[in-house]
C-alpha cells in the first residue's frame, strides 16, 4: 500500500473508530427506551398517562446512579450524540402528528385560549421563578415551557435554546411527571362533580378543549380526556396539537429575545454581540407538519415516522436520565416544584377563565 492509499484511508478509519465509539452508549439508551416503551403498554400505566418517555427519564436516572458511573467512559460519546442529534431529529418528525387542518378544528377561539395560555404561563413562570423565588434563568424557563406547551418534549426541545444543564432538564421533566399526573386525575373529578352540583353550563367538546389547552402532556391529554369520552378526548387531542404546533414560534422568539438580552448584556460589559441563533430543529418541525397537511404522504409512511419519533424521543430521555445525578436534581430543592404548583393552579384557574370567556368572542 503506498502513502497517498494510506492518507485517503486514514480520514475512513477515525470516522469509523469514532461511530463504533458510540454503539456501546446506543446499545444501552436503546435497552433502556425498549424496557419505557413495552412497560408504558400496560393499562395501569397508560391509564394514569405515563408514557414512554417519562418511564425512560425514570429507568434512566435510577441506572445513572447506580451502575452507569462505572461504564460512563465507554458510553459517553454514544450518549453525547444521543441527547444532541437524535433529540433534534425526533423534535422535527414531531411534526407528522399534526396537520394545519386541525386548527380548523377547534375554531379560532381554539388557537386564541392555546396562545394566551402558553403565552401567560410562560412569562407568569419567569416573574414568579425569577423574581419571586430567585430561581436561575435556565431552570425557570425549561419548567415554565413544560408547563405550557407540551410537557417533556417541550422541555428537550427547548434545552438546547436556553443551554440548560442534564439537572435542569431533570427537574422541569419532574414537575410535568407530578403536576401533569395530579391532573389525569383532578380534571376528570371536576368534570363529574360540575355534572352533580351543576356550577358551570359546559359540554364535553368545551371539557376537550379546556384539557387540551392546559394540561402538561399528550399522554396526561388522552387520560383525561378518555376518562370522561371519546368525543371529548378527541377534542383534548386536536387542542393539545394545535398547542403543540406552537412549539416552533415560541423557540423562534425565544432564541431571538435570549440572543438580544445577551448582546445587550455583552455591550454593557464591552463583550462581542452574539448572532442570533436559529434552532433550525424547530423550523424542521413546522416544515413536516406543512408536508403532512398536505396529505401526499401514506398513512402508513406517517405512521412509521411516529414510531420512529417515538423511539427517537425515548431514546433521548433515556440518555437524559442516564447523565443526570440525583444529587444535583436534589440541590435545586423545593422551589422548582413551588414554581410548577403554581403554574398548575394558574392552568387550571385561569384556563378555565379563558375556555369560558374566549369563545363569547366568536
């Protein structure tokens, strides 16, 4: 072999010793996401709206503390890339479950009370967690885009915008799993006992819309909505998407407001301003929801996507918990879960407000 056969070769072979480097870290994110995701079938589970991803943060966290440390060095990068690039691609194959035809479905007063409840919940998050509790930034915002827009998946995809920390994301994905639970339960119980005692004149469409629109998680969505019936939970599902289908925006204006705050803040302190920068994963999703409205794709195609993001999404909180030490997660303390109780009560109180006083408008 000459020496011009033995450069071209050399470039091949670190791309393949550094893509085996990873297979230990995927082999075991992808173990612990299989385990999530058979263990979220079972009725007692998927009934209380657990779902795969929240198992496979839990599975995650008790291995990362545990057994991972040992095995880290040889994991790392397989992790690495993991919570990096398939987190970002499992966020743009989000997109393929929804349609823009589904906006139409809930009505204009839909899409207003999905807007100003994520819009006030989530700047109500940033003055009570800054302000009030003297929380960090960081923390304040991934719990406060959990709350809402979409739970976990809200919570990783906005992650790499704010630049949180494994702890951080940890405990914004905790708050969604306690508060998002409390609520499968709660809403439904109000539901029932508003039919008893007859306070509120509201229908199950009206019910669908105010689960949708305030509650943490897709999953934690179906469980109400199934508890009280279908047509309400298929309501709570189209609300919930068209609240979802707003997570693209809100990383757009948010990379844009935390990129001006910090040039500021750069030009204070005689810094370089930074470019702003645009979480293309975002756009990507907003892209496959435009190409799945169109209806070219096969059902089928679709819904191999959706496995797949699913999956992708899975294997992401696995990595998560995996790299995440309880100790940490136990030194942000109480006010992250303070925080989340009060972002509950104003979903629940002033959702409410808005499901009964938006649609009189239309």
């Amino acid at each position: 072999m000459n020496t011009t056969t033995l450069k071209n070769s050399a470039p091949s072979q670190g791309w393949m010793h550094k893509t085996g480097g990873m297979v230990p870290g995927l082999l075991l994110a992808g173990a612990i996401a299989a385990v999530a995701t058979w263990a979220a079938q079972f009725p007692a589970i998927k009934n209380n709206g657990l779902s795969a991803l929240t198992l496979a943060i839990i599975i995650g966290l008790l291995i990362g503390n545990t057994v991972y440390p040992a095995i880290a060095s040889q994991c790392a990068s397989g992790i690495a890339f993991t919570k990096a690039r398939l987190l970002r691609t499992g966020i743009v194959l989000y997109g393929l479950r929804l349609t823009f035809q589904d906006i139409g479905q809930v009505g204009m007063a839909g899409v207003v009370i999905d807007a100003l409840v994520l819009s006030s919940t989530f700047l109500l998050a940033q003055w009570i967690g800054q302000k009030l509790l003297g929380m960090d930034k960081r923390t304040t915002m991934l719990v406060g885009a959990g709350a809402s827009i979409c739970g976990a998946a809200a919570v990783l995809a906005t992650e790499p915008v704010v630049k949180g920390r494994a702890e951080d994301v940890a405990v914004a994905v905790a708050t969604v799993v306690v508060f998002g639970t409390i609520g499968t339960f709660l809403y439904p119980a109000l539901f029932h006992w508003n039919a008893e005692y007859g306070w509120i004149d509201t229908s199950m469409q009206q019910y669908g819309v105010f689960v949708g629109s305030t509650v943490h998680e897709v999953a934690q969505v179906v469980a109400a909505g199934e508890a009280i019936g279908s047509q309400a939970a298929d309501t709570a599902v189209i609300a919930k998407m068209v609240r979802v289908m707003m997570l693209a925006p809100f990383l757009l204006v948010l990379s844009m407001w935390l990129t001006r705050s910090e040039r500021a803040l750069g030009v204070n302190n005689g810094q370089p301003a930074s470019r702003i920068t645009i979480p293309w994963f975002a756009v990507g999703f907003v892209a496959m929801a435009g190409v799945n409205s169109l209806g070219v794709l096969p059902k089928e195609v679709v819904n191999v996507g959706i496995q797949l993001d699913n999956a992708l999404l899975a294997l992401a909180m696995a990595a998560l918990g995996l790299t995440t030490h309880i100790r940490a997660v136990r030194a942000a303390g109480t006010k992250p879960l303070i925080l989340a109780l009060a972002l509950f009560a104003w979903l629940l109180v002033a959702g409410l407000v808005l499901n009964l006083w938006i649609p009189t408008l239309f």
